[in-house]
C-alpha cells in the first residue's frame, strides 16, 4: 500500500538538513583498525581485514511500514509489513552476493520516519533508493514501479505575481521534502527500466512506470522509485514470499542497465 500524498495534506513544514538527521554510522567495513603501538610490531587482528569495498551506488533497500502500521492486511491475516522486510533481505542477499552494497532502513519491526528513511540514502553520495510495497488492490501477480511526482511547482518559480513578496534567494537549498526534484529524471529513468524488468517476471504488468506523489521518495536526493506488488488479497500468502526472488532479479538486472560501468557478477 503506497501512501499517496494529495496536495492538501502535503504542507508538511518545510526542513532543512538538520542536525536531527543524524546518518547512520558507518558499516562496519568502513571502521579503522585502532593504530598500533610504535614500540611494538603490530598485533594480528582480531578478525581478518574487511573485504574492499567494490566501486559503485549503495543501494538502499526500504521495507515500507513497520511497527504499528501494519500498512494493507490480506484476509489470510498477513500484513504487507512484514511481506515488504522479508523481501527486502531476499533481495539485498540477492544484490550482495552480486557485489552490492546494499543498506536496509529497517530489518526489524520499527517503523522509521519517512525522512529517517530517507536519510540512510542520503547519507551516501551515491545511493539508489527502492521503496518495496505490497497493495491491497490490483491484479494479482503483477507489480508496479513508480517514480515521485511533486503537485506543485517551487515555491521560488510559484509565484508570478508583481505584488509579491521578493522570490527566495536563488542560492536557498531545497527543502527537505523537495529534495527529489533534483533527481526527477534519473527516476524516472530507473522506474522504466525497473517497469520492463518487473514485466518479465510479472506477466500482465505494466510496460511503462507511473508517476505519482509518493511519500517516501521526495526527501530522497538520488534517484529513487517504489515497487508496488499486487497484492495481499491473494489466497495463497505464500506466493508473496515467492516473489522475493523475482523482484531481487528484475532490480538486479534493472541496476546493471541503469548503470552498466558495475563491476558486478555475471547472470
Ligand atoms: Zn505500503
């Protein structure tokens, strides 16, 4: 279930970075070693040196709800919840194995703010965002990607009224919430090749992405979409498990053809 955001309960109040965006820490692989003592040879570590980290984005994988929100519920009793995190660690073991470095916003029962959960992406200068949702409508078996769409111009470019106020300053940074903007395109380009892939592995979805304003995308800043599966209302839960690894393979092979320089493994 996307929470799609109309434009009358979009005012959210507008966010700079702010000190309350703490990003994650680093993984554990991008920890220094503490310095040995001058005086004496160095000690062996405790744990063999970490792998290096292979060239590329982050891929940062968001199960959508959590916690309380149990997000759609199917009458098997199943919530999307729980449907969205174990597909989302199907699919980064599926990228990891591939030589991916691959991020989760959660991998437990929270429920992670939306600009929490963008902040582990925008933590990362190179991060790909994809937000995993199971609807509770739709044909079942088929799957949809979607890219961010904004209602409203800027505020800067809004107003064309001579009476107005002066316009903010051109070198004012987007707000928080408008941070997508700036990676539209590339979103849109990811979500179409995301489409075509989805299509494959999905008969009877979509060929071509759709456009919608949706939540967690618009405080992204790189390219970021959702995949939407249909849906909870199947009558055998387990096909939704099942699809994990379908929609693994559609966004492995969606990432090598969005960005084909990936020293990534083979098929
Ligand atoms: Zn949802």
């Amino acid at each position: 279930m996307l929470l799609i955001i109309f434009a009358s309960v979009g005012a959210c109040a507008l966010a700079t970075f702010s000190t309350a965006q703490a990003p994650p820490q680093s993984p554990p692989s991008q920890q220094q070693a503490p310095p040995a003592p001058s005086n004496q040879p160095a000690p062996p570590l405790q744990s063999p040196a970490p792998p290096q980290l292979p060239p590329g984005p982050v891929i940062v994988l968001d199960p959508a709800h959590g916690g309380t929100d149990n997000g759609a519920r199917g009458q098997s009793g199943v919530f999307e919840k729980d449907i969205v995190l174990n597909m989302a660690r199907t699919v980064r073991a599926e990228l990891q194995s591939r030589g991916y470095r691959v991020v989760l916003t959660r991998d437990d029962d929270s429920n992670p703010s939306y600009d929490d959960r963008a902040a582990v992406a925008n933590a990362f200068r190179d991060a790909i965002f994809i937000t995993l949702h199971v609807a509770s409508t739709g044909t079942p078996g088929t799957a949809r990607a979607y890219y961010n769409q904004f209602w409203t111009p800027l505020p800067a470019a809004a107003s064309s009224d001579a009476d107005a106020k002066p316009n903010i300053p051109a070198n004012t940074l987007n707000p928080w919430n408008q941070a997508q903007r700036g990676s539209l395109d590339a979103s849109h380009r990811l979500a179409d090749l995301l489409q075509l892939q989805l299509v494959q592995v999905f008969s009877g979805s979509p060929v071509t992405s759709s456009a919608a304003p949706i939540r967690e995308l618009r405080s992204v800043v790189g390219p970021a979409v959702a995949i939407e599966l249909s849906s909870v209302a199947v009558p055998n839960p387990e096909s939704l498990g099942a699809a994990a690894n379908p929609v693994a393979m559609a966004i492995y092979r969606t990432l090598t053809a969005f960005h084909p320089a990936l020293p990534v493994g083979g098929n």
